[in-house]
C-alpha cells in the first residue's frame, strides 16, 4: 500500500492474533526506526526487542496504562537520550516510521508512555542516562479491520492560513 493509504488507514491495535511476526518482518520494523532522521544527525536512540513471554509480563507490571501488551507477538522499548531538547520529538519520528512500516505489512502496534521507570529500568537493564520514551507491542491484528473507521475533525476545523484563526477555506 502507498504512504497515504497507510496513514490514513492505519489503527492502534491492542488485542493481537497468536500469529507470529517473522524475524525478518521484525528486522524491517527495526530498519525504519534505524532509517528515520535525528535532530542534528545525533541517532541518539536505542531499540529493547521482548520476545519472550515472560519479558512482556514483565513489561506489562512495568506499566501504568500497558497491560495490553502481553498479548502482543512483541514489543520494543524506545529509549532516547534527554540531553538533547528534542529527543521526545526523535522518538515520535521514528515510532511512526516503525508503525506505518508494520502496518504495511498487516502488522498491528499499539503504544504506551505509562512506565515504572525503575521497575522497567531493573526488569531490563536499561540505563540511567536514557528516557524510557515509549513502549511499542507488535503482531496481526485478533480481529479484521472493516475498513477506515476513523474520526477525524475536517482540515477547516484544525487549520489556518497565515494566522492562527484566519479560515483556510478560501484557498482548499
């Protein structure tokens, strides 16, 4: 599917079928993260892939709003490094970069920001230094997606032009 289609399709998916997502289809979703531009070139990110099933336990009783996650085929822990102003930013590019690269292939993410840091930091040995930025689950999708059933408000209603309240219809 086209760029478009992609985005304007794609779901955020927290029950998943017991398929498994192949190592190489895991490999490309790492790839678009790898792939995806940094603030100043810095790539100051650093991916956690959980496998196993005792892993995404332990990252769903790491979690505030994620227990949805031990459902997921896997998942991958986002860390960034807060010295640089923009690295929520950085993380969001590449989040989407690794969704939309997932979704192509029919593979399903959800997201969540709600962590124990110390919890999650003991359970995986993450270090100090790097902000837990999110955590991603993967897999198929349990249920068929019928078709493009977002809501979304209309470009007149979230845009202007030139200045913040000047009405965009005049130029769409």
């Amino acid at each position: 599917m086209n760029t478009r289609e992609c985005i304007a399709t794609k779901l955020d998916i927290r029950e998943f079928s017991s398929d498994e997502v192949s190592t190489n289809s895991i490999k490309e979703i790492l790839e678009s993260a790898r792939k995806t531009g940094s603030g100043l070139n810095t790539q100051h990110w650093r991916f956690i892939l959980v496998r196993e099933k005792d892993n995404l336990k332990k990252l769903s009783d790491s979690s505030t709003s994620g227990q949805w996650i031990i459902g997921a085929n896997f998942a991958i822990i986002i860390l960034t490094d807060p010295k640089y102003s923009f690295h929520l930013l950085d993380a969001g590019r590449l989040i989407q970069n690794m969704q939309l690269s997932a979704w192509d292939e029919g593979i399903g993410s959800g997201i969540y920001t709600g962590v124990i840091p110390d919890q999650m930091r003991k359970h995986f040995n993450l270090p100090s230094n790097l902000n837990i930025s999110a955590v991603l689950g993967f897999g198929y999708p349990k249920n068929r997606i019928k078709g493009n059933t977002k809501n979304r408000k209309s470009i007149e209603d979230i845009s202007s032009i030139e200045s913040y309240g000047r009405s965009i219809k005049e130029i769409l």
